[in-house]
C-alpha cells in the first residue's frame, strides 16, 4: 500500500470544512482556517497542511478555542489596526481587519496590524503573500509556545517563533519568505515521529539538555534556534514585537496558559505593512526595477530564491493533485466519522 494519497484541492477543503464544522465552529470561522491549511497543502509545506487540522481539532476538543468567537476590528490610530479574536483562531481575525489595514496602509505608508487574543496554527505566508500580489511589502512576526531553548542554554523559554515577509514584483510571483527561528519547524519534528524517523543533528535537545536525535525525545525536552546566538537573538526580537508590544502573551506565557492540555498556542501576532507607492511615488517603477536587479543577481547563479520551490510544488498540486502522507488522511477520515460529520459521502473519503 502506498505511503501517501493524492486529493484534489476541493477534497481537501471538503475535508477540511467536515472536520471543523463537525468540532462546531461556524461556517465563516471554519472557511478561514480551511484557506490556510489547503493553502500549506497545495505548496507542499507539510507540516502545516492536512496534518495541521488534528491539532486544530484536537485545540477545539479541548474547549479553548472559541468556537462562537466574534472578532472586534478596533481602529487604534491612524496607522495601526488591532483585531481582539476573541479567543477564535488568528485566520478568522485576519479575515476580518485585513481590509481596512490595507486601507490605513494605502494612507499612511505603513500600518500595524495587530491581532491579539488568538489561537495561531498556521504558516505566516498565507498572510503577507496575498498582501503583495496587491502591491505591499509585508513583515509577519508571531510566538507560540515556549519550546526552544535560547543558545547556550537548555530549557525551553522561545517559541518556533516565525518571521514571514514579503515583497510585490511586477508579472512575477512576490518573493516570500517565512522560517521559525527554530532550526526546524516543530511540526516537521512531529511528522518525523509520526513516520518514525531520525532528526539530522542540531535540532534538538533531550530533556537532560543532551543533543538528541529521536523526535519524542526532542518533543519532550527542547528545540533548538537556528544560527546560534544569532537565530536566539532574532527569537527574542519576535518575543517583545508580538508580545509585550502588542499587549499579548510570550511563549512562556502561552504555555503556562495551555496548562498541559496541547492545544494550539494563544498569542497575538503583528503584521506591518507598507505601501512602496507611498513611499516612493514617482521613484515606484524605477525601485521596483532595481529590486529585480537584486533578484536576477541571485536567480543568474542558480542559487535558490526562496518561494520559488513553493510556487512550483503549487503548479504541480493544481494540476496533478496534493500528496498526503496516509496515515494523516486515515487520522482525519477518522476524525470526520467520529465528529458525525460524515452523515452524507464524504467527497474526501476514497478506498485504501
């Protein structure tokens, strides 16, 4: 039996909206955190696609997530924008200020999108990519729960703690990048579990403080930043710019909120987005030209630029289907029965 199954980008939505619905989040919530994850599916980003749906129901199970959540759009000043989720997940909330958060972008030049009191799961490129294919430049920062030790020591205070940015070309993708500050996502750590495989070394560490290289152990002690001291640095700028800055909750802060029960972590999170053509006005063509003398320097020499893989992966998913790893898909069809939201066929639901 193969390892993996392939579904159609409407299948996976399928499934998706079964899952969440059946673990009772309204339609227009459930359609927000659907996006991201077919999103992280079709480019192939794994760790955050299907698979990421299990912890969004199991979040739900847990009754600490809000499933009746109503996020509150609060015009803070001109150029920021704060979005209260009331407790329901980051992509609802993200759904919701978006807009008017271009529009203070479109005046100001820049504006600060903050979204606080959220349950965050998903990758941060779903959130800046869409913002420049509009023409924005887009910085993305959010903790999560404290898994990662800081260099040089052994406990886990950080979180994964992902920094995402983005900026417009003209007839050309954005280029995307988004990297935890963690040397690996913890997700891709917990497939490795899943698929009972070895981490490559410099990971993680066990809960003795010892470099590990077996994913429970490493689930179970401490992750490590990535770079060094320097990976550690960038992890304590994301901490106090979407934390103590924005009136949230740091990694520590968040796990000791979660009080053992696995959810998906409780934060807030801040995008800043800027306008070139505010800045730049008249100067727009000619800078947007020179940026693509930056990437041609990079692209001439066969070297890799970043999103270029993703942007591939989802060329090939729309025409050829998404590859899911079997054992998530049986979990989630599972899932869908044992919800009772599979009282009609399940489109999603095929024989092994």
């Amino acid at each position: 039996m193969a390892e993996t199954v392939t579904v159609t980008l409407d299948e996976a939505s399928d499934l998706c909206l079964r899952v969440l619905t059946g673990a009772g989040l309204g339609r227009r919530h459930a359609e927000a955190v659907a996006a991201v994850i077919v999103a992280g599916q079709r480019d192939e980003c794994h760790s955050h696609g299907l698979y990421r749906l299990i912890g969004c129901a199991r979040a739900l199970a847990t009754g600490r997530v809000n499933k009746a959540a109503m996020p509150k759009v609060i015009d803070s000043a001109p150029s920021i924008l704060k979005v209260d989720a009331d407790f329901g997940f980051s992509s609802y909330a993200y759904n919701e200020g978006i807009e008017l958060a271009v529009e203070k972008a479109r005046s100001q030049g820049l504006a600060a999108f903050v979204i606080n009191n959220c349950y965050h799961f998903s990758a941060l490129w779903p959130e800046v990519e869409p913002l420049a294919e509009r023409g924005f430049a887009a910085l993305a920062l959010t903790p999560s729960h404290s898994w990662v030790a800081p260099a040089g020591g052994t406990k886990p205070v950080f979180g994964t703690n992902p920094i995402a940015f983005a900026w417009p070309r003209v007839d050309n993708h954005p280029f995307v990048f988004d990297f935890a500050t963690s040397a690996t996502a913890r997700g891709e750590i917990e497939l490795h579990r899943r698929a009972g495989k070895s981490l490559v070394p410099g990971l993680a560490l066990d809960r003795n403080g010892q470099p590990t290289v077996d994913p429970a152990e490493a689930l179970r002690g401490a992750m490590l930043t990535f770079g060094g001291h320097k990976g550690s640095a960038l992890s304590t700028m994301v901490e106090l710019l979407a934390g103590p800055l924005i009136n949230d909750l740091i990694s520590l802060e968040s796990k000791a909120l979660d009080d053992g029960l696995d959810a998906t972590p409780c934060h807030g999170e801040l995008i800043l987005i800027f306008d070139p053509r505010v800045f730049l006005g008249e100067a727009l063509g000619k800078n947007l030209a020179r940026a693509e003398l930056l990437f041609d320097a990079i692209i001439g020499q066969d070297a890799r630029l970043p999103s270029q893989r993703r942007y591939q992966a989802r060329l090939n998913s729309l025409h050829a289907g998404m590859s899911v790893q079997r054992s998530v898909y049986e979990e989630l069809i599972a899932l869908v029965k044992t919800l009772g939201a599979s009282r009609n066929v399940c489109a999603c639901e095929r024989p092994a």
